[in-house]
C-alpha cells in the first residue's frame, strides 16, 4: 500500500512519530527467544520486530567452503512475507537479502574470536517478522545477542542503529536535518539513510552502508548520533543478556 509523501518529517523539531532527531523508536530487546535454537534473540524497534537463531559451531557443509584456520561467520537474512504492510512481500531470497546476509556475515565475523573454531560454521537465521524500516541493523543487533547466548566467544557484541537526513520546517522555512533510527516514512521518503554497526567496547564500525547523499559535514554530524544510539542499544543488550542468564 503506498502512503503519500509527507509535507514535512520533521516540525520544529518534532518527528512525525513525536520523536526528537537524536532519539530512536522505542527498543524492546530479549536474549534466548527461542527454545530450540542453541541461541537466540527478538529484537523490536519501534514496527520492525526481529528473530535471530544461532547454531553451531558446527560441521561446514558444503565442505569446500571450510576455513582451515577459523570459523566461517554466516548469517542468513530473511524477511517473512507477512511483514510487510498491502501486498505479501515474495518468499525466498533475493539480491537485496543476499546483500545484507554478506553485510551482516562481516560485521559478525570481525566480532567473533573466529581463530578459536578452526574448520567449523557458525550459523545465525535473521527472520524478519514485521518490517518497518532498519531492519538489516535490527537484524544484526539480535544476530550478536543470539551468538553470545549460544556461548560463541566474542571479542565485543555488535550494537547497529540507521541514521540519515530527513526534510522539515523550522518555523515555517524548510530545513533538513540528521536524525537516527530512521522509521518507515523517514526511510521511503526521507533524503539519506545510513546503516551503522558498531563494536561498543572496542569502538570499531563494522558495517557502514549509505543509501541518499549526506554532505561531509552532515555524516560528521550524523556519526556521532549514531554511535551514541549505537552504545544506548549495546546496554540494552548487555541487560537481556543478563536477564537471560540470571536463572541459572
Ligand atoms: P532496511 O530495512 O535495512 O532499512 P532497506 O532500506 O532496503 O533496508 O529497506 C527499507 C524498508 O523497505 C524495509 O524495512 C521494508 O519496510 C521495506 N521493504 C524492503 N523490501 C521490501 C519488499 N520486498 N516488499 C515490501 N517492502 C519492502
């Protein structure tokens, strides 16, 4: 179903969904979603809500593919056809999905102590579930939850968040400005959109992808909104983590 263009995204600083530029739709975060995977996670920001399922280290098949010293990172993205909003969205992958299960398998990868499971794989599903924009960071976010509850070591979790350009009014004149966590009309109409994953502790970017165009000054400005989202949500997943773990 397509909405129409907004005449403004941002008024006198107030975000159609009442949010202020620097701050992210509400986060919702559960470490060991699932029962039958060896770890899991749900994640949901605002409408776009997430599973991811991690098994291994195990087996690699199809054989050829195995690293004789560490573990092959793969993360497989999908996104069910019931999650988005009008017409099913097709089954199956496809260019975009694969895309982002390469994206995400890199940024996993450059967390994991990959040198500690020579000649293995280590798995992560990422389903989809309901998608309403940044949906890829969503994903990667729970995929490194899901690794650390099924006790994979890593050097850091990986925290992702978007950010971009939106236009607006300030008192009447149009403006553009950086936000993060871009919502659904944000990221169909907005101007640039930036996924951002990012190691908190050992304070690396480990995806960086842009859609749109952002000036050197408004990525300058847009960076540091995205790191510091970036270490809010990396809280959240250290308080799942522990949740999780605090029953045994
Ligand atoms: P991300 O979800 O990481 O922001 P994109 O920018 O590629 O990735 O997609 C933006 C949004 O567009 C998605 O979150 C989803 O709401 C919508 N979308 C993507 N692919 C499809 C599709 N095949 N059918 C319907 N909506 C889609």
């Amino acid at each position: 179903m397509a909405t129409e263009k907004p005449e403004s995204l941002i008024t006198d600083g107030v975000r159609l969904d009442g949010r202020s530029a620097e701050e992210m739709r509400p986060l919702k975060i559960i470490a060991g979603y699932l029962d039958k995977a060896e770890g899991s996670a749900y994640v949901e920001c605002g409408g776009t809500k997430v599973i991811a399922a991690c098994y291994g280290p195990r087996e690699v098949h199809p054989r050829h593919l195995t690293l004789t010293t560490e573990t092959l990172v793969r993360a497989r993205y999908d996104m069910a056809s019931f999650s988005v909003e009008g017409e099913r969205k097709r089954p199956g992958p496809d260019r975009r999905s694969t895309e982002i299960s390469k994206v995400v398998s890199e940024a996993l990868t450059s967390a994991v102590f990959v040198e500690k499971y020579p000649k293995t794989a280590i798995d992560v599903f990422i389903e989809v579930i309901s998608a309403e924009a940044s949906t890829r960071v969503a994903g990667l976010t729970a995929a490194s939850i899901a690794l650390a509850d099924a006790g994979i070591a890593m050097r850091d979790l990986v925290a992702a968040c978007s950010f971009g350009k939106i236009y607006g009014k300030e008192g009447g004149r149009e403006v553009e400005t950086v936000a993060v966590d871009m919502g659904k009309s944000e990221d169909n109409f907005g101007l640039a959109d930036v996924a951002l994953g990012y190691l908190p502790n050992l304070r690396k970017i480990v995806l960086l992808q842009m859609d749109g165009h952002l000036t050197v000054d408004e990525f300058r400005k847009g960076l540091p909104m995205g790191v510091s989202t970036c270490e809010s949500i990396y809280q959240q997943q250290l308080k799942a983590l522990k949740a999780k773990f605090k029953q045994y």
